[in-house]
C-alpha cells in the first residue's frame, strides 16, 4: 500500500475543488449538474480529453465517492496506477 496515497487524494481534491464549485452540503434531486459543462472543464482546465473527460464524469455521476473510494483503496492495495483504458 502507498502511505502517501491519502496526501495525493487530498491534493487532488483541492485541486478539482478550485475548478468546480463546491456543491451544497445538502444534496436535492432538484440540484441539477451540466455534465457537458463539468466535462469541458476536464478538458479546459484539468486537460483532460475528450474520452478521459467522459469517462471521470461518467464514473462520478454513477458511482458517487463511497464506491470509488472503495475501488481506489482495492487499486492501491493491488498496486494500479493507471488502469486498462489508459486514460
């Protein structure tokens, strides 16, 4: 397991944190996100592209932080760095 892993996610999210406007403490089904907006943003901003755009996005709007939380702690401990789409 990498021991810097939590500095590295914190980093990150202060990162995107600049970029996107921190949603409401309470989440409503009536707050609606532009996702084409969020994923031009990737691409602008965070320079990401067009298909990484669309895949970050995709796994946040479905899988929400519980399940990748999950998903990037069994990474870790498995040692991925960068998965097989190769984003």
């Amino acid at each position: 397991m990498t021991q810097k892993t939590p500095d590295t996610v914190n980093l990150t999210i202060q990162e995107y944190a600049a970029v996107f406007q921190a949603p409401p403490k309470k989440y409503t089904e009536e707050r609606l996100i532009d996702w084409e907006r969020v994923e031009a943003k990737l691409q602008n901003e965070m320079e990401w592209t067009q298909e990484g755009a669309a895949h970050i996005a995709a796994l946040a709007r479905e899988y929400g932080a519980f399940v990748l939380r999950n998903a990037l702690a069994l990474a870790d401990v498995l040692g991925i760095e960068d998965g097989s789409l190769g984003l």
